[in-house]
C-alpha cells in the first residue's frame, strides 16, 4: 500500500499570509491528502486552521513546533490537541552539534520533550538538516545522536538534505527502518543554496527512496524552504510526480 501524501504548510508560507482559505483549498483540490502544520508560520490561528483542515477533509499527521518544554510546552500540547495530530516534530540548529557534549546535552533536552509528549499520549520527533550528517571524529552527528536518545523519538527523515550532506538518503531510511515514518520530499540541484525545484526534477532518486521506506513510511510530505519556479505550480507538480509515478497516493 502506498503512503499518502502530505504538504508541509512552510512551503507555502508567504501565500497563506494573504490567503490562508483560498490556499488550503487549493491544496485540496490538487488532491493532498494531508497537511503539516509548522505553527511558526502557520499563517492562521490554530483554531481557525484546525477547522478547515477538517472541513476540506486533510489530515493532520504531524505537525512541527518548538520543543514542547518551559514557557513553550503548553502552546504546542493545545496545537496538537487542536489539530488531532498525534507526533510533534522539532529540532536544533548546527550550533547544538558542534561537539560530542553539546550532542549529548541536545538529546537530553530532546529526551525530556519526547517524555511530555508520551504523557499526552503523542509521539515525538526529530528532522534533519545537513548538519546532522557532518562527522565529528569519523563518526556521523546522527550516529552519536542515535547513542543519547531514548529509542521512541523518531525521524522525520528529509531526503533532500541528507543528500545535499553528501549521505544517501535511501540508506539512512534503510538504517532507521520503523524509527522514520515519515519522509520530508523536495528536490533541486543537492546544494545548499541554491533555490529547490518541484519532485521529479532535480537531482533527486525517489524510486529508491520509495523502496527504501516500503513497509515503513506511512506519510510522503512535500516540503520547500524556497523555489525556483512558482511555488504553488511546484506544489502541484510535485503531486503529480509522486503519485504519478506510484511512489505515493492522493486523493485527485
């Protein structure tokens, strides 16, 4: 069975500022079967986005958000509930893997968000940039991270930086197996400047990506930081590619 596919709601960030209803809707028409909220810029309160998810029919698999701790622990647990959303995704920058210590102190501070998150009954998670495949001493960030971790955190695996790191994604994904659920997918030319393009036509091999994750990821979800062509026309077509190509199903 095919994963489903999914839009992170980053990827269209500046349009859903102006137009957060006729954008979504859009989104549904192409034929998404779901969304990923990030609630910095989600462009809507959380009320007012949860309600339209539900009337156009989107599921909400996960959703990114700071980490659910401190003054920012409630926010993120009342998104989640808002949402029905049940993994909570975040991250660091490259300045908390700069050492095997500050690694270690990092997955502390990730340990105790994932225990938060179990208490409410949510799953957490951690994506990826390139910096989490620099090496320190022979050895990948991931890996040393992989020692610190409690082993229910997972991974949301974004395909494209691992390979823009110079790693291959369809191994890590191999490597990880059920611990990646869920893929972040988009595509340019592998470097990290550059603007993105739509699935299908950079650089990127997401039939083996696919293959790699058969059996174990249970959501394919688009995502662009920024794009070379139109974004929303980006979006689209890479719908088309991915479900086109069999790699994932939507609802058009």
């Amino acid at each position: 069975m095919l994963p489903p596919i999914a839009l992170q709601t980053y990827t269209l960030r500046d349009a859903l500022a102006s137009d957060f209803a006729g954008v979504m809707r859009r989104v549904a028409q192409i034929g998404y079967v779901g969304v990923e909220p990030s609630l910095g810029v989600l462009g809507a309160s959380v009320e007012k986005a949860a309600r339209l998810f539900k009337e156009l029919g989107l599921q909400v698999p996960s959703m990114h958000a700071a980490l659910p701790l401190g003054k920012d622990q409630q926010e993120v647990l009342e998104a989640a509930a808002a949402f029905g959303c049940a993994r909570v995704i975040s991250g660091k920058g490259p300045d908390a893997f700069r050492t095997p210590d500050l690694i270690r102190q990092a997955c502390e501070q990730f340990n105790q968000a994932a225990a938060v998150a179990r208490a409410q009954g949510l799953a957490f998670g951690l994506h990826n940039h390139w910096w989490e495949f620099e090496c320190l001493d022979g050895r990948t960030v991931l890996d040393i991270m992989l020692e610190h971790l409690d082993p229910d955190i997972f991974f949301q695996i974004d395909t494209y930086w691992v390979r823009v790191a110079g790693a291959d994604p369809a191994a890590v994904i191999r490597q990880l197996g059920a611990r990646a659920p869920l893929l972040h997918i988009k595509d340019g030319p592998g470097t990290k400047e550059a603007p993105m393009v739509a699935a299908g036509s950079g650089i990127m091999d997401f039939p083996a990506i696919a293959r790699a994750g058969a059996g174990t990821v249970e959501w394919m979800i688009i995502e662009m930081d920024r794009c070379a062509t139109d974004m929303m026309e980006a979006v689209e077509a890479s719908y088309r590619y991915m479900t086109s190509a069999g790699l994932a199903c939507g609802n058009a």
